[in-house]
C-alpha cells in the first residue's frame, strides 16, 4: 500500500543520547498511520474525511509515492 495517512505528532520532541549525554532535537516520535491506502486520490478522500469529521488541515499529511506503471 503506498500512501500512509498520519495525523501530525504534537509530542515534544526527543532528545538524542549521545556519548553518555542527552543532546536536544527536533525529532519527534513516530506515530502509526491512521490508514493506508492505495492511490494519491484515496490519500486526498481520507484526508478530506478526517477534515471533515474536524480534523485541522494542517494536522493531517500522507506520506507515499505512485509506482511505476508498467508499460
């Protein structure tokens, strides 16, 4: 299934251990995907479902690609 639907993560970010030492990032944790399906225009409906359930569109994304068509 190449698209991924997330809601945007709004937990702090995480801090890095490095060398025995907690280093400040901007890396957020990962989250699950709300849905997965298969064509950007899937993406574009479940997206536009959650917005209209009150989703804010800012906090709803897709992460994914179009594959290949095979000729």
């Amino acid at each position: 299934m190449p698209y991924k639907i997330h809601l945007r993560n709004h937990a702090p970010p995480t801090p890095m251990e490095i060398a025995g030492k907690l280093i400040p990032t901007l890396i957020v944790p990962e989250t699950p995907p709300l849905e997965e399906v298969e064509t950007l225009d899937d993406a574009k409906k479940a997206m536009g479902k959650l917005m209209e359930q009150g989703t804010p569109p800012g906090d709803v994304y897709a992460v994914g690609y179009d594959s290949p068509l095979a000729e």
